[in-house]
C-alpha cells in the first residue's frame, strides 16, 4: 500500500490532494499545524488517513513527525513526501516589513528544504519520492506578490537541484505549478493587504490606489480560480506515475504561461501586471 506524508493538509489543494490519495487507496499522513482543524478531513475520510502535528517552521515538530513515522512504517519506509504547505504574502516591496518577507520564505522555502532533508531517510527505504507544490507564479512575476513570488522562484531552483542530486539513487522529484486556485490563500492575502493600507504612511498611500485594485484582483482568483480537484488529480498522477514528470503544470493559464514566458520581452510581462493593479 502507497503511504504518503502531505504537509499544509487543512484547507485548499491539501485538503483535496488528502481526500484524492485517501480515496485511491493509499495511507496518507496528513500534516496539520493544529491538528484540531482536522474534524472536516476526517469525516471525508477513511480510516487509513491519519493526522499529524507538524509545524514545518520548527524543528522539533519535523523531528517528532518523522520519529513517529520512522516507528509505524519500519523498514518499508514512505512512498512519497508532498509538500505543499504555504502561505501569501503581498505588498510593495518598499513598505513590506522584512520580518513578513522572511515569514514567506521561512514557510514556503526552507520549511519545505527542512521537511524534506528529515524524510528523506525513510524514502530512500522505499524508493520513494519528492513532490514539491510550487506556482506558475515561480515563473511569472508581478508586483505587489514579490515575497510570494520569490518563495516560488526559489522552489523551481531547489526543485531541479535536488531532482538532479538524487537521480543517481533513483529517487524522482516533480514540481506541481498550478495557476491561480480557488483556495483560502487569496482571501488571507487581500486581509493581509487592508492591513497595510491601515498604515497611514506616505509610502503606504502612494501605492494605496493600485493595492486595492490588486486587493479586488485577489479576491477574484479565491472565488473563480480552478479547483482545488484538479491539482489533486495532477498530485495523484506524480505520485503514482511509473516516471514522474519534473514539471506539472496545472489549469490553463498555468500551461500557456509555461509554454510563452521564455518566448516574452520583460516590458509586455510588466504590463500584463500592470493590468491586475489597475
């Protein structure tokens, strides 16, 4: 039987990637900061599923997680570690509080290098795998997501070095980017938004007007983004493919993004953000 760590299993492309693997056949770990959250998960779920406490920016919560595995898989080991947990953080790089830009990083960069450094004993067991969720937003950039951008830029980099330092033992990593989701990470970040725009700074009002039209353009993508549903499926399909892919990308934009961006100048890319913060 497949058995599968996902981190980030509360809401959104967790939630849905938990129940899809749940609902193959596999035992799923599902990976919460506060596993009290985890009462919608379990009554969609089998008993297979289980729920762990794992916090994937503090050290002693990784190491109880993997401890706890290491003692119920054994040798067998884990078929594969998806992570997906992260977060959005936006605003002008000028007024964003540099403790913000390294929440961002700590979340959605190191957490995942430090999860993955802790699992991969028991992968190598089983031969396993490595999936990491990035964004098409490693790919494109626009402003007012700049330390959203950056984690993601950072994971398409961490993504092809780790494939290719552990391709000699065998052990595939894929790197999911999807577009723009229907998930709680957009309405988090519009909230985040309107506490900046409390700030009565002049730095902060002379972005102010372009912040709320970027605010109106977050909470747009929350509710008509693709489905969470079709990020799982794509999850699904790395874990389970024979030769994973080292790149899915996931909904429409995703994949035209993926296919024209090396084709783009850099002025006609800033004036499609421009558009988003108009």
């Amino acid at each position: 039987m497949t058995t599968v760590l996902l981190t980030g299993a509360s809401s959104g492309i967790g939630a849905a990637t938990a129940l899809a693997l749940d609902r193959a056949g596999m035992t799923v770990f599902a990976g919460f900061r506060d596993p009290s959250e985890a009462g919608p998960l379990h009554k969609g779920a089998s008993d297979r599923l289980q729920v762990l406490t794992l916090d994937i920016t503090d050290a002693d919560s990784i190491a109880s997680a993997v401890a706890r595995l290491d003692a119920q898989l054994g040798e067998a080991g884990l078929d594969a570690v998806i992570n997906n947990a992260g977060e959005g953080i936006p605003g002008p790089l000028e007024i964003l509080p540099i403790d913000q830009l390294r929440q961002q990083l700590e979340v959605n960069v190191i957490g995942q290098v430090a999860v993955t450094q802790a699992i991969l004993p028991l992968l190598r067991r089983a031969g396993g795998r490595v999936i990491f969720v990035g964004s098409i937003g490693g790919k494109v950039a626009v402003q007012f997501a700049g330390p959203y951008h950056a984690s993601k830029y950072a994971m398409e980099a961490i993504a092809d070095s780790w494939r290719q330092e552990l391709d000699p033992e065998g052990i595939a990593v894929s790197l999911i980017e999807p577009g723009p989701i229907a998930t709680p990470i957009w309405a988090k970040a519009a909230e985040r938004i309107d506490k900046l725009l409390a700030n009565a700074s002049p730095q902060t009002a002379r972005y102010a007007d372009r912040l709320r039209s970027f605010q109106e353009t977050l909470r747009s993508q929350g509710k008509n983004g693709s489905s969470p549903a079709e990020v799982a499926e794509t999850i699904e399909q790395a874990v389970t493919a024979e030769k994973p892919s080292s790149r899915y990308a996931v909904g429409p934009s995703a994949k035209l993004a993926s296919a024209v961006r090396p084709l783009l100048p850099d002025k006609l890319l800033d004036a499609v953000g421009k558009r988003l913060a108009r």
